[in-house]
C-alpha cells in the first residue's frame, strides 16, 4: 500500500507552506496508525517530521521544477520508509520484511506524479476562484 497521505502533505507543504498545518499531519498520521494497526502515534510522529522538513526546504524547492521536487520527495520518502520499517521491527522484536518497504516505497513515489498532476490543477482552479471573488 502506497503511502497515500504523503501526497497532499508534501505538495501543499512545498507549494503553500502556511495552508498545510501541523495538526493535520497529525491527526492523519494517528487515523492511518488505529486503521493499519501500526503502533499508535508512529505513522503521526513520521508524518510530522516529513512536513517539518517540507517545511523547512519549502523556500529552496519551491520554484523549482517538477524532477527536482520529484527527487527531493524521493529521498524523504525513503528516510519515512526506512524510519517505519526500523521502528516497526525494533518495537516488535522481528525484523519486518524488508522487501515489503522497498515495494511501498516504489508504489509511493511511482504514483506522485499522477496526485502531483492532480494536485496542481486544484490549485490552478483555487488561485482562479480567488482572482475572481477578489475582482468580482
């Protein structure tokens, strides 16, 4: 399963730093946590060092191109992965299968670009919405 969440929280994170907030992340992560049963507060503590990193970087990547915040979403994805598969292992006592994170990995960032897209047309339609009740 694709980490989906991630999606909207780096885009709007990178794109519109100020409308993503923290709690959001949160409470995300701890909804995705009770329906998965992961460890409770596990996905919403990852969740919230992805967007505090996001936010962080938003002023470097902002601008960029769709390949640069592609790759940089990689690389974050892969640290979230990683992370989740160590503390899921550390706290069960067993090593979890390592295959199965590359595999959610792969599916995550095999599928950006279509929410990516997705996304970018959202906000098209939303800074055309506000152009025109601004100017209305």
């Amino acid at each position: 399963m694709p980490l989906l969440p991630l999606f909207p929280i780096f885009y709007w994170g990178t794109i519109q730093s100020p409308e993503m907030p923290y709690w959001f992340a949160c409470l995300t992560g701890l909804m995705l946590d009770v329906v998965s049963g992961t460890p409770l507060g596990l996905s919403a503590l990852l969740y919230l060092i992805f967007l505090v990193i996001t936010h962080s970087q938003s002023k470097y990547i902002h601008k960029e191109g769709f390949m640069i915040m592609w790759g940089y979403f990689v690389m974050l994805v892969a640290i979230i992965c990683a992370s989740q598969w160590f503390i899921i292992s550390l706290s069960g006592n067993q090593s979890q299968a390592i295959p199965a994170a590359f595999v959610q990995w792969l599916l995550t960032i095999g599928l950006y670009p279509l929410f990516h897209k997705l996304f970018d047309n959202i906000a098209e339609y939303i800074k055309q919405r506000r152009w025109i009740l601004t100017h209305a």
